[in-house]
C-alpha cells in the first residue's frame, strides 16, 4: 500500500481462495474476484459484518443498484459473477473519475472515513490501541490483554483499516475526546455517548459457498431501488443541503435517522483519524483521535442484519419492534428459535428473524435458490459493561441452516429442528436439576442461579458437533422423506441420551458416601427427602419423558435382549 492507503489498489484486505490459499488485495479486485475468493481472513468474528456494510455492499449498491424483484436477484446469483458491463461499472465508480480517490486511508484532504485535520481540544492523542477492544486503553482494560495503555501499538496499514471501520460500528460509550470545532464538546471531552450502532443489534450474516454468493445472500431485494437522496458516506456532499445534516469529514456530529440503506450501511457513528510513523517494517499507524460522531435516532425496520423481538402492545411511543441481541454463553444453534422465526407474532410478543434469512426462504419458495443450497449463517455481537463504556465478552459462532427450514409456509423441518434444540434445552435444565437434589443430599445448597459452573453447560457443548451434523444433513430431506426425518431425529435423541448419561454419571461420582442416606429438609409444614438413589431416579424418568423416541428404542432393543 502507498503512502496515501491507496484501498482500491493496495493491499487492504486478505483473502481466502477456493484452494484455501490466502493473498493480499485491493477494494476493487476483492470484489472482481468476488467469484474465486472463500471468504475474507479476518481477525475477529465482529469483522465480517463490519467490512461487508461498511464498505463492500455500499459499493456493490451505489455502483450497480440494487435487485428490484426476487427473478433479477436471481439472475444474478445465477451467474455466480459479476458480467462484465457489471465489472466496468464497478471500476469506473472506483476510478478516479469518480470516488477513487475518496478510498485514501491518508490522504491528506478527504482520508477514508475520517476527518481531515481533526484535533483534540487538548492538543494530545492516543495510543491506536483505543480502536482494539482486546487491548487496554482508558477504562476498556480486558482480562487477558497482552498489552497495556503504556505500550504501543503499531498497526498494519490493512488492520488499520478493519479496525478504524469497527470503531464505527462497534465502539463503547466511554467518554470521546472533544475535538475543535465540535460546539457539543465540553471541558475537553463529549459525554452520552451511545454505543456503536451494531452493539444494539444481534447480527446475522448469511454466508456462501463464494464471496460473490455471499455479498448477493446479503442484498436485500427492493421494489422502489435506492432513494435518490441515500448517499454513501464517501458521497456525503452530493445529499441535499436541505436535509440538514452535519458531514462526516466535519468535528461537528448531530442525532438523527438514517436516510437510507447506504447512509445507515456507512453511518459514521465517531469522529476519528489516524496517525502513522515510519518503522523499520513500513508505515504503521500509533495514535489516533477518536471523537463523537452521528447518533442513530433509531435502528430502521429495514436493517437487514438483525433478529427482532416483536411487541403487540409497546409502551406510548416505542415501536412494535426492537433488535434482538444474541445471549452470551450459547452456541449459534440454541437461538435457532429466533433464526427459524419466520412468521411475524401478531398478537403476542416474540422473535422475528431477520429480514435477510426471511428472503432467503421467499427465494427458495419460488425456486430461485435450490432448497439443497449449502447455506451458512455468521452470528456476532458484543457485550458492555459498566455502563456500555468497557467491552466485556465478544459473541461469534457459525453453523450450516437447512434452506428448506426457512420456508414461510412450510413448518415441517421448522418444527423438527425446534424441537431437537427444545429436548437439548429441558435435558440441559434436567441436568441441573439432578445437581442440586444431589447437592442438597449430600447436606449443600443448590447453586444460586448466577453462579457457579452448571453441568448443563458442559453438556450442551458437547452436542455441538453433532448439532452441526444434524443441520448438514438436513440440507438434502425432503418434505415428503419422514422416513429419514425421523431416523435423524431418533439418532439426535439417542446422542442427547448417551451425552446427558454420561454427564450424570460424573455428577453421581462426585457427590459424597452420605449423599446415599440423604437427607429430610423442611419447608414450611412439608418435608422432602433427597437421597442420591432417588434424584439419579428422577432424572432418569424426565430424560425418557423428553426423549421419547430414544426411550421407546431403548424399551424395544431391551424386550428383544430378554425374549432372546
């Protein structure tokens, strides 16, 4: 990369070929070779949505529109390519004729999504480490960083990249730098800052076989195409001045709504620019501003990124429908309930999957994605603490989605997923019961609900292998194939049995000799018994209860064994 950051040519980005080999590569190529290049190498899970918004759909969009029905998204996908009147659109639209040299990470008038010239109010500033949530910097100070606020960080141009675009969707809400010329900033600093506009989401990024199949799987089909207004913000100044907004490459920030697909794609949630100093290695960037920036009035109903919790009946001026956030602590697969939401609740509150996988199954109802397609789904997110001011767990899985499950009309396959992730829950739940009867047995108390390790937990991990299996070969049934639907599910059952077997019998070796004889505990005028013998009993009884078809196979393989 040139001493600008030249990102449509240089080396900004890495790329995973077909044959799994990886090379450095420019904006443009990333998207011409969109159809010979895996997926992206990047370096944590809450990447991937950030470079797919912030910089490839937006062009992708502004340059060739977007599909008006669901037979022109077909078209495309179909092709698996960009044409090639599509790939002279795409140069000339990063030519220099047009936004090219807008894609300059340093250049020193416009930079790419930063601000020119931007100065603290205080004359300093920071170490780079304040754009990586894993390194220690301010109040952000992470268990296991291996750096500290006093050692420098130097970042590669390209990382620079990724992670000045995931300052601007990701961020805390700790306290920003007051910059000059931003008439908020206060004392030197800007305060009531909300987190990046992602942080308030549950992301959903469908994935495919090819980078090209993947940035189509991410593009929502819209009948009235892009609003004239909706810019980029790369392309912030041609917006008419009769919206009132404040530029991205001014200090000055304001709170507002998006305008649009591209605008909310790109929105510029800091103020920020980079520093660089010249090392032995090359141009590195060491210190940095960051600063308040645009504050999203509220996430729009088309973002096509997140799950949903719909209202019925919201509080005076709140909306049917809020972002779902993902929960720390569980697989991609037990929020399947929330991924295979197809349908609307009307009259009751609950999930609502994103609008993407929602067009996914409309794509496939009308056969223009094949119902054995080898979709992939990446969830991310992150979670803050004290105040949203410190990043406290960071959220990524990926897992296979049968594109059949995701039929609106259709409920067969729906149904038979849900209920295998319902039995892994109640076994899950079982499991923790079987804990604390024994652990009042042996004379304790049951474990408080926010504390200490569950078995449930350990348990739960181990089925995700063979979850990930099970959606894997799920992708080829057939609705008319309840024969291998139900074996599956009985083979499901039976790995749900040995697992939770398994993880009782560790629980039953650990618990001590007097956990036999038990003991009587008194609640009230009732008294309850808890002995070992009994609570492995109950636990046992529950287990057939949930996993009926396993239990039934296991009653036939015994009477067989005894009339042998």
């Amino acid at each position: 990369m040139d001493v600008d950051g030249d990102l449509v040519h240089g080396a900004a980005l890495t790329a995973v070929g077909l044959d799994g080999a990886t090379k450095p590569v420019g904006l443009l190529n990333v998207l011409t070779q969109a159809h010979s290049i895996r997926r992206l190498e990047l370096p944590v899970h809450t990447m991937l949505p950030v470079v797919i918004r912030q910089l490839l759909l937006p062009v992708m969009f502004d340059a060739l529109g977007v599909p008006r029905n669901r037979q022109e998204w077909g078209e495309r996908f179909r092709r698996g390519r960009f044409s090639g009147q599509e790939l002279e659109r795409l140069a000339h639209y990063l030519g220099p004729e047009r936004y090219g040299d807008r894609f300059r990470l340093f250049a020193a008038e416009r930079p790419f999504a930063q601000v020119a010239g931007l100065k603290a109010l205080s004359g300093e500033t920071k170490s780079a480490a304040q754009l990586v949530p894993s390194v220690a910097s301010g109040n952000n100070v992470p268990l296991f960083s291996a750096l500290s606020e006093a050692d420098e960080l130097l970042l590669t141009p390209g990382d620079a990249l990724l992670w000045l675009l995931h300052v601007h969707c990701w961020d805390t809400a700790s306290i920003k730098t007051g910059a000059e010329g931003d008439p908020q900033a206060k004392n030197g600093k800007t305060t009531g800052n909300p987190i990046g506009p992602l942080g308030q989401l549950g992301i959903v990024v469908p994935v495919g076989e090819t980078l090209y199949e993947t940035l189509l799987l991410n593009t929502p089909v819209v009948p009235d195409g892009l609003a004239a207004d909706d810019r980029p913000q790369w392309a912030w100044d041609e917006r008419p001045a009769s919206l009132g907004c404040k530029s991205p490459t001014s200090p000055a920030w304001s709170e507002r709504p998006a305008s649009g697909l591209l605008d909310l794609l790109t929105f510029q949630a800091r103020r920020v620019r980079l520093f660089t100093c010249e090392t032995e290695q090359g141009l590195r960037v060491n210190r940095v501003i960051v600063s308040a920036g645009d504050r999203l009035t509220r996430t729009p109903d088309y973002d096509p990124h997140t799950a949903w919790h719909h209202t019925a009946k919201p509080k005076k001026d709140q909306p049917h429908r809020r972002p779902r956030r993902h929960a720390s602590g569980r697989a991609a697969w037990q929020g399947l309930s929330t991924l295979l939401a197809m349908a609307l609740p009307k009259e009751s509150d609950g999930p609502y999957t994103s609008q993407l996988l929602r067009q996914i199954g409309d794509l496939q109802s009308d056969q223009v994605l094949a119902g054995q397609y080898p979709l992939g789904v990446e969830i991310s997110g992150l979670e803050y603490g004290n105040q949203s001011a410190v990043v406290e767990n960071a959220i990524g899985d990926d897992l296979p989605l049968p594109v059949n499950a995701l039929l609106a009309q259709d409920k067969w396959l729906r149904e038979a997923l849900l209920e295998c992730v319902e039995q892994a829950d109640l076994v899950a739940r079982t499991l923790d019961g079987l804990n604390n009867d024994l652990r009042r047995a042996s004379g304790g108390d049951p474990l408080p609900r926010d504390k200490g390790s569950r078995p449930s937990a350990q348990f739960l991990h181990s089925l995700d292998r063979t979850m990930r299996r099970l959606l894997v070969g799920l992708r080829t049934v057939d609705a008319d194939d309840d024969e291998l639907l139900e074996r599956a599910q009985l083979a499901w059952e039976q790995t749900v049995w040995i697992a939770a077997g398994r993880e009782a019998d560790l629980l039953l070796a650990a618990a001590p000799p007097r956990a036999i004889m038990g003991r009587t505990v008194k609640n009230g005028d009732k008294e309850f018994v808890y002995r070992s013998g009994k609570a492995i009993g109950v636990f046992r009884k529950k287990l057939a209860e949930i996993l009926e078809r396993a239990a039934e196979e296991r009653d036939t393989e015994a009477e067989e064994v005894a009339a042998a």
